[in-house]
C-alpha cells in the first residue's frame, strides 16, 4: 500500500463503532482544531497503522515508558540531524582529528 493519506482516497466502505457521547464530542471538538471531521481523523489513524503494520503508537499504562520513548525518538532524530549537518558543512570525524593532530 502506498504511503498516501486515506483522506485523499475515494472511500465506498463504511465503518460502524459505538463510543461513549461525551469521549464523541470532545473528539469531534479536538479533531475540528485540526481541520478534521472525526472521520477523516479515524482515515489518517487506519492509514499510519498500514503504514507502520500495527498500532502508530505505544500501548503502555506506564507515563515513564511512554515519555522514554519520545525522548529517544527525539534524541535520535536530533543526533540524525547533527550527522547530516557534518557531513554537509564538511567536519571531519574524530578518528580524522585525533590522526591529524597526533
């Protein structure tokens, strides 16, 4: 499957679910701060779980795991982003460094 959004697709399926009025409301409310209706909100959720082939998130009860997680998704994106930096401003490694100035 293609990584495109589910939105932009033609949709001929319907799909039914029962949830709590008051959880619908504040959805509908959250998703509408976004530009979604519910529907398309629940599209892009079914596109990024093809996308990953499961949940688009980690299940756990545990707040410290969860915040664990994010940190080292940031912490190595923002170290990703400090190589290309390197690599594209021309800095040398630091085996090259220690060799150079030995």
């Amino acid at each position: 499957m293609s990584m495109e959004i589910v939105p932009n697709e033609p949709k001929t399926g319907t799909f039914q679910m029962r949830i709590n009025p008051e959880y619908k409301r504040q959805l509908e409310e959250t998703f509408a701060k976004c530009g979604m209706t519910l529907s398309e909100a629940t599209n892009v959720f079914f596109q990024m779980a093809l996308n990953v082939g499961g949940l688009p998130f980690n299940v756990n009860f545990d707040p410290k795991i969860i915040l664990s997680d994010r940190s080292v998704a940031f912490l190595e994106g923002e170290f990703r982003k400090g190589l290309e930096s390197a690599e594209n401003e021309g800095w040398i490694s630091e085996d090259k460094m220690r060799a150079k100035y030995r």
